[in-house]
C-alpha cells in the first residue's frame, strides 16, 4: 500500500515536469498496474485453504509474479527497441533506411527529441529526478528485503520495477544537467536506456521463468529442504530418541509464499497410528513454527524394517489402464445366477 501511494504521488509529479505526453502514459500504467496487481495477489495468495481449493491460493501468487514479470520483461524489450532507433537518429543514420516500422519508431523518436526543447529542461527538474531516485531506491531495498524474507517473487519482481524507475531517474538526472552545460547531450538518454533495457530485460526473463515454474510446480529449493529435514530430525530425537527413526525424504511445492511440503518418516512396524499421529502433529508444528512460508506439512509413514520405497510410488504407473464404466461379465453373471437361484427356491416353498 505504501509503495502505490509513493509511487502514485511520485509518478504524478515527475511526469508533469520531465517526461513527454507519449511517456507518461505508458509510466503511469505500467508502475501503477505492476503496484496494484502485487498487492492484489499478496493480499489472496494468504487466505486460508477451502473444501474447492485444498491447497490454498498460493498460485495467485504465481500468477501476478507471472504478470509482473511479464510487463517488465516487455517494457525492457520496448525500452531497448526506442532507445536504438532513437541512438540511431542521433548518431546521424535513417532509421527509414531498415524498414517501415522503423520509420514510425523514427517519427516517435523525432518528437520525443524535441520534446524537450531547444533551451534544454529546466534544472528544476533535477530535483525532481534526484527525489524520484531516492524514494525508488527506498522503496526497492524495503520491497526486496521484504521479497526475500516471504520468498515471493511477485514482490521480487516488483522491487525490481522500483529499481528500474530509480535508473531511468539516473539518466534523466545525467541529461538533464548534461543539457544545461554542453550541447547534443541527448545522446546519453539513447545510451542510457540501452544500458537499463539490458538489465530490464535479465531481471524481467528470470523472473519469468521462475514464476512459470512455480506455476509448474517445481520443487522446493535445496535450502528449504535442508531446514525442514533438520527440524523434523530434531523433533523425532526429543521425543523417540534410540528407536532409530528416519527422515526418508523430504519434497513439496512452492505456491506463492506458501510451502506445501511432504515428510516421509521410518518408524518401527509396530508403532501404532495413535502414536505416529503424535510423531505427525509435532513436526507439523515445529516445521510450521520454524520454516517460514509453511502453510501444508504432510506427513507419510513408512516401516523401518524391509527395502526403501521408491520415488513418486503414489502416482499410478503408466502401464495401469481405467476400467470400463460398464460392470465386468463374471461379476454381472454371477448377481444373475443368485438371482435365479433365489427365484427358484422361493418358487419351491
């Protein structure tokens, strides 16, 4: 909520000053899209589980990190796009000469480059873009540390929206005091912007691969498991220490800045399900209290005795064919046959 407020407010008058009409508005809708779907999504992904979505919302989560991602990615490959047409202006070249399409590039360019003016922009307007590169600067360390406390990475992607706008305002800083001093500094906003697009660009690519595998329900990270093994361990030696107990396996899912994890634990053949239930609910809750992010522990109990089960033995193998819906001819002869019998009998009494 913080960050759309200053975003808002900070966008509102940064634009009015310093950018050209084509740009405010796809500012203003990009920054302002990206806040409000970030905490839309935050907001859902932590309701609690119902009967019609048993593993919670998480992916909500997913889905506004996909989106996210996917405006920054895409405002980092039209950002590079103008800022090479408008380079190639500058440095003397037609941009007409590659194609009709960067013929109408040129035209934005054309305007955009006069945009400005011919006395340069005003050096008030410093001021405005050294405010604009500190509050985005704050923004982005709080929305990340943040980010990488939950492990969220719609808040990820969106810190990163903060430290784009922070960049842009560097070189609109460069140039503008550029302007007021030397001649043709336009160049450095081109340079500029191709210098951020690339970096746009990575950032906005990887998160959105990590998102889209989120959605595809990749495993936990390696640092997760190890906690959620080291804590499991520690609950089974406090409470049934000697009577050599495993932690088999450890997995699970990221959705969202939610962990659904599956414990498989070794216990001796003879324990009962009331003494294992017991096993079950604490380390539910110390992995819940000690894992940040847990919303799911699930616990699978298996004998210690005998040979390891496999990986993945509960989905159902591959050569294993659905049954017709209609009843098989030995089980549909046989009610007959009762049938029969029994008329028959009661025909004799």
């Amino acid at each position: 909520m913080v960050a759309t407020i200053t975003t808002t407010t900070t966008i509102t008058i940064t634009i009015t000053y310093t950018l050209p009409p084509r740009t405010k508005t796809m500012l203003v809708v990009t920054d302002l899209a990206s806040d409000i779907l970030t905490l839309a999504t935050v907001s859902w992904s932590l309701k609690e589980p119902t009967h019609d979505y048993p593993t919670g919302f998480g992916k909500v989560e997913s889905l506004g990190s996909l989106g996210v991602s996917g405006m920054l990615l895409t405002g980092g490959l039209l950002m590079c796009w103008s800022s090479f047409v408008a380079l190639l202006e500058q440095i003397g070249l037609d941009p007409a000469a590659l194609g009709g399409i960067l013929a109408h590039a040129h035209d934005h360019g054309h305007s955009h480059s006069h945009s400005h003016g011919s006395g340069g922009p005003s050096l008030h307007a410093a001021w405005l873009a050294a405010g604009t590169i500190a509050i985005k600067e704050w923004l982005y360390h709080k929305t990340m540390a943040v980010a990488r406390a939950r492990k969220s990475s719609v808040l990820a992607s969106n810190a990163i929206h903060h430290r784009v706008d922070s960049l842009t305002g560097v070189v609109t800083l460069a140039v503008i005091l550029a302007s007021n001093w030397f001649t043709n500094a336009e160049w450095l906003d081109s340079v500029g912007g191709l210098l951020i697009s690339i970096l746009v660009i990575k950032a906005g690519a990887e998160n959105t691969i990590a998102a889209v595998s989120e959605l595809a329900d990749r495993a936990i990270d390696t640092d997760t498991a190890s906690s959620v093994r080291k804590y499991s361990l520690r609950v089974l030696q406090d409470l049934e220490p000697g009577h050599g107990l495993e932690i088999r396996e450890v997995g699970g899912v990221k959705s969202g800045q939610n962990y659904l994890i599956d414990i498989e634990v070794a216990v001796p053949l003879s324990w009962t399900i009331e003494k294992m239930r017991t096993i079950e609910d604490a380390v539910r809750f110390q992995i819940g209290s000690r894992v940040r992010g847990a919303k799911r522990v699930r616990v699978r109990f298996v004998p210690v005795e005998g040979v390891e089960q496999k990986s993945f033995d509960e989905f159902v193998p591959g050569d294993v064919t659905p049954r017709e819906s209609t009843p098989e001819p030995e089980e549909h002869d046989h009610d007959d046959h009762d049938h029969k019998h029994s008329n028959g009998k009661s025909g004799k009494e």
